[in-house]
DNA sequence: CTGGGGAAGGGGCCC
DNA sequence: AGGGCCCCTTCCCCA
C-alpha cells in the first residue's frame, strides 16, 4: 500500500540523524496522499485505467507501482490494465484502491460488510501484502478460515462468467463524483496513518463518496449533470448517468437507454487510448462548449491537451446513419456481432488446439467473450509472471476463409512490452467448459504442453527459441489459398523498377526494406504480441491492435462533413465520401456496373465468375 | 424467400 | 506509428 512505503520513506528521511526535529514535517506523508487520492478523483493527472468487470477506474501508475509489485510491473508498460475478474471484482477493488490512496479500508456499498475473504483473494492477487495481512488479521479474529486461494464467482456474489456480460460490450464508469457537497471527504477526515492495524479499517463514515463515481461524463439529460446530480454506484447496478462509453458520433443521436452503461472517459482517457489521428476536419456539430468547460471542472485542466474528436460528444447515443435510422451502437453490437457469429457448437479454445500442436487457434472470430474466453480480462503486458497474468487468444483461429494461415505470429520477445516467457502462455479458467489439459492448467501456445502453474509455464518457454516458433512446414506458405492472395502475391513480386533485395526467410515474398521484411516475417510466427486490453484478442502489429482498441472504444476521428457519420479510419470516410458525391469508380469489365466500393466490385465479380 | 447491391465494420499487411 | 489498401464479412434494402 502506498502509505506504507510512502510513510516508511519519509520517516526514513526525517529520522536521518542530521535532521534535527524542527526539519521534520509529520503531515507531509499524510498531505501528500491527501493530494494524490484527491487528484485521482477528480481523475487529475490520472495515467492508468483499471478495467475490473465493467467498472473502469483511474489512478496514478506511481502510486499504484509503489503499493504493489504486480502493479509495478504492469504500469510500466500499459496504461490500461485489466484485472482478471475472478480474482478481484469491481466492488473489491473500488475498495483496494481506496485503501491504497487512503491506507483505510472503506465500506463498499454492499449491505454487508467488507467480506474479508474477497479482499484477501484480491490482496493476494494484486499482491498488497499489507492488505492481505490486515484481512488476515480480520478473518482470524472473526474466527473464519482464510486462504489466499481464489474464492470463485461465489465469493464475490457474481453469477458465474458464462452469466455475465461481455467486459467489452458493457463497461461502467466508476469514477468518484467531482462535485458534491462531501467531495474531498477524504480530505475532512483524519487519515490515519498507515500503522498496519485494525485501526486502518473503517466502516461507518462518510466516505461513501471515494465509493462513487465521479460523473465524469456529461449527463446527456442535464448537460452538468454528471457533475454532481448523478451517482454512479460501484456494484454497476445503478442507472443513473452512467452510460455508454461511447461517443456520438452522428451528431444527431438521440441519448442511448440509461439501461446500456458505458464508462465516461475523460479526455486524460481518450489521449490514451486513441490514436493520435485528428485529421477530421471540422464538423457541422461541434462539441458543445459545455463539454470542455465540464473538463476543466472534472480535474483536468484547460491547459491539458483534450482529444475533441473522441471527447466531443461524450454523451451517449446511439450513432444514426445518414437517413437517420439509429445505427448498432459499436460499443455493443459490434462485439456481439463478431464474437456471437460461426461460433462452433461445444469448440473450445483447447479442444480446437487439440487437432495438434500447430492446431487451430481461438479464433479471432466467434469468441463470444461471455462464453468463450477462457480467462475474461486479463491484466497483460509485461506483468509478474503470473498468477493470472496474460490474456486469452495469443494465436487466430486457423484461417476459415482459405487463406493460408500464416497470419499468426509472434514476436522476439523484445517487442510490445510483453516478454517472452510473459505473453505467451494461455492460462485456463478454473471451471470453464472443459479442461483437456486435466490438471495443466498452463498451456504453452506453442508447443501445447500443459503445465500445473505459471512458473512451470514461463520455465517452459523459456526452452522455446524463437527459431522454434516458426512455422517450419513450408508447405502452409507455399500457395495462396485463392485467386486474391495470388494477387497479392504478384503485387509483392520483385518488380525490375523497385528492387526488393529482402526475401523472407519462409515464403518468397520480398521488400525493399529490412523493417518491412522483417514485420512481414512475424506474420509466420505462432503467436500474436499485441493483445487488445479489452478483449484480450490478439494481434500481429501494434497499429492493427491499437486500430481495433479504437472500435471498442468508439472513437472515431473521421467525420463526415455532409452527413455526421463518423469512422475510425481516414480511409473509410474517403469511401464514405463517395456516397455523397455519387463517384463509382470501381466498373465491372464484364458487365460495365460501377460500385463506390472496390470490395463490392470484387465481390460482384464473385458473382460474375461462381459456378452457381 | 432469395439474390444482388450498397454501405459499413473489422483484420491483415505493406509502405 | 500511421496511412493506405486489400480482403472477408455483415447488415440492410430492394427488386
């Protein structure tokens, strides 16, 4: 916890002989926490988000790396965090990282009080020693049995995963409300010092409020609203303001159903996550100017730079297409609509892989993130090597549409945060579907050897060179699958104008750069770097991931002036753009049709040349 | 009901 | 890292 260190370093300093009494200031620690839990409710220089079940929260990676090992290691390399939910829940960590700022244990807002159990599983988890030993203390002096073992679904009074909804469809803000009357409650309350005794638990006061939202996203009903009228409550239960996360990016959306919560992300939020892409030009429906006077008041400043093409309608609404008809909402359909389609009968990641070693991987598609993924949300990166450490689907599903299946790969180990030993091993949910592996739960992506713990695992990998990880059969690369990869391949076919001197070492594609070849090579590998935070759903490039982190979160730079619509990609909106102008520039040479869209010419070219 | 077209979402991958 | 383009796929509309 960080007022442990925090106190142990000042004390340190101040009990150096040198330093005479008067150079001791015994508030300092305590202000300087005060400061830090009062900036992170207001959501103020805030670098980390923790995703947790669908709560999302903000905080500071110093002060989370300071209190725990496991954040440490996690903060250095990601901004977003996703804790895996068996281990901890929402409401259990709206607690921790109360505990954490404040070195108190607050009262969730559950009926009951803190179930000591929970939070020592979590404790154990996110490994806060100090929090794990005060549940300790409490559970032995309530005469109950304690383990560090996880306590299940049933623990944290969740439904069981196959229950719960899709991290990625619905996500819940849990920002602490900014403005209220009791806001810095913190603040006007003694703060004990982190003495590492019962006395740290405190049930009964008023700190419900570090317990609630902040509001941070602009109540659609009342402009201000989220401000202070609305309250978010950490069990995700509560209506309210919180909504989607979304933006509007139609400009004429109505606000979506209160029923279809979201996570209100901040501008700090969205300069995180977006991409630096704000190219959109100006639009017919600019932000609201209550929109970046509300950032102002939420803690940011006006100074700090706001990402006005997520951040402008921060509102919820369901996007409408050009006629206006209400389109799906990204946020909710899109993952439904990937993830629900071709999903095999009774497949499960570890039954497919099971066709051999090199096997089919968890697809890319048809995971159903309700009922497929193995480990919900995972903390990923370069984290501690375990317990629960890496996210689900480090390999795609073997290509169902023909394609030559090389479209897995992996990575040096040197490249996207994640270790070697870290980032390739899938860990298998504790009674999810079947378990082929018995008791090894462990599973090296590679080689498909099951392990019973995550050391065993990482010790394991550590055997793969990356040589090993190359798919050796020449044969998978040798021939494109059909007429368009053949295409393809011509396309990158030495050209006497452009020499291209860098062959892959695996298929005979080549580049006129090192790069270029050797981001094309990754492509043979097994194993897929770049994991989504969200989803978990892996990737062969950052880009690509960060691309389809920008579809969970609904941001979408790219504005179509006439009309509103917005997309994720320039190229899209140029596309788009043709619907307006009426410019078909793609014309079928058999038949003279002419399409705005280049794939929908091929794909009535499909139909000029199918059998049938 | 079916097939075709329009429009759009998403991933792969090269530059 | 980002842009651009390719491909696959889906949804919707309409004949």
């Amino acid at each position: 916890m960080v007022s442990g260190p925090l106190a142990l370093r000042w004390c340190a300093w101040a009990g150096r002989g040198d330093m005479g009494p008067d150079m001791e200031l015994p508030s300092h620690s305590k202000q300087l926490l005060l400061q830090l839990n009062q900036q992170r409710t207001k959501g103020f220089l805030c670098d980390v988000i923790i995703m947790v079940e669908n709560s999302i929260f903000r905080a500071h990676k110093n002060v989370l790396a300071a209190s725990s090992i496991y954040f440490k290691s996690l903060v250095l390399h990601d901004n977003l965090i996703n804790l895996d939910t068996d281990m901890v829940s929402s409401t259990v960590f709206q607690q921790i990282l109360d505990f954490i700022y404040t070195g108190k244990l607050l009262p969730s807002d559950q009926p009951t009080e803190p179930n000591f159990s929970t939070l020592l599983t979590a404790a154990s988890y996110l490994q806060l020693p100090e929090l794990a030993a005060l549940c300790r203390r409490k559970l032995k002096r309530a005469g109950k049995p304690f383990g560090s073992g996880r306590v299940g679904a049933a623990g944290m009074g969740r439904p069981p995963r196959s229950q719960r909804l899709s991290t990625a469809s619905v996500i819940q803000a849990r920002y602490p409300r900014l403005v209220d009357g009791r806001k810095g409650a913190h603040a006007s309350q003694e703060l004990p010092q982190a003495k590492g005794s019962d006395e740290e638990f405190f049930l009964g006061g008023s700190n419900q409020e570090s317990m609630h939202g902040l509001g941070l996203a602009v109540c659609p009903a009342g402009g201000e609203a989220g401000l202070g009228g609305c309250s978010s409550s950490t069990n995700g239960s509560s209506g309210g303001c919180e909504q989607e996360l979304g933006l509007d990016l139609s400009k004429k959306s109505p606000p979506l159903p209160p029923a279809t919560p979201g996570p209100h992300l901040t501008p700090d939020d969205l300069a995180q996550l977006s991409d630096s892409q704000h190219s959109s030009p100006p639009s017919a429906s600019a932000p609201p100017a209550a929109n970046s006077a509300s950032y102002a008041e939420l803690g940011g400043t006006p100074d700090e730079p706001v990402d006005l093409e997520g951040a402008e309608d921060s509102h919820l609404s369901l996007p409408e297409g050009p006629g206006g008809q209400p389109r799906k909402s990204l946020w909710h359909s899109a993952p439904k609509k990937e993830w629900s389609k071709k999903e095999p009968a009774a497949g499960s990641p570890f039954e497919r892989r099971e066709a051999g070693p090199m096997g089919p991987c968890p697809g890319e598609e048809g995971e159903g993130l309700g009922d497929r993924v193995p480990n919900g949300i995972l903390a990923s990166g370069g984290g501690p090597s375990g317990p629960y450490g890496e996210p689900p689907y480090p390999c795609k599903e073997e290509e169902e549409n023909g394609k030559d299946g090389s479209e897995d790969s992996g990575q040096s180990g040197n490249e996207g945060g994640s270790g070697h030993a870290g980032a390739h091993y899938l860990f298998w949910q504790e009674g999810y579907e079947t378990v082929p592996y018995g008791d090894n739960l462990y599973v090296c992506i590679p080689c498909a050897k099951g392990f019973p713990s995550s050391e065993q695992l990482n010790a394991h990998v550590e055997t793969h060179t990356e040589e090993e990880l190359f798919i050796k059969e020449e044969g998978a690369y040798e021939t494109g699958s059909g007429g368009a990869e053949e295409e393809a391949e011509d396309l990158s076919a030495p050209s006497a104008a452009e020499p291209r001197p860098f062959k892959c070492s695996v298929c005979e594609k080549t580049y006129k750069d090192p790069a270029t070849m050797r981001q094309h090579e990754k492509t043979h590998w097994l194993m897929r770097p770049f994991p989504c935070n969200i989803c978990g759903k892996m990737f062969t490039q950052r880009g690509t991931m960060t691309r389809h982190m920008r579809s969970h979160l609904d941001l979408k730079p790219f504005a179509c002036d006439e009309c509103g619509m917005r997309f994720t990609r320039q190229y899209r909106l140029t596309e788009h753009m043709r619907v307006h102008s009426g410019e078909k520039p793609y014309e079928c040479h058999l038949c003279g049709g002419k399409f705005t869209q280049q794939r929908n010419l091929i794909s009535h070219l499909r139909m000029h040349t199918s059998p049938s």
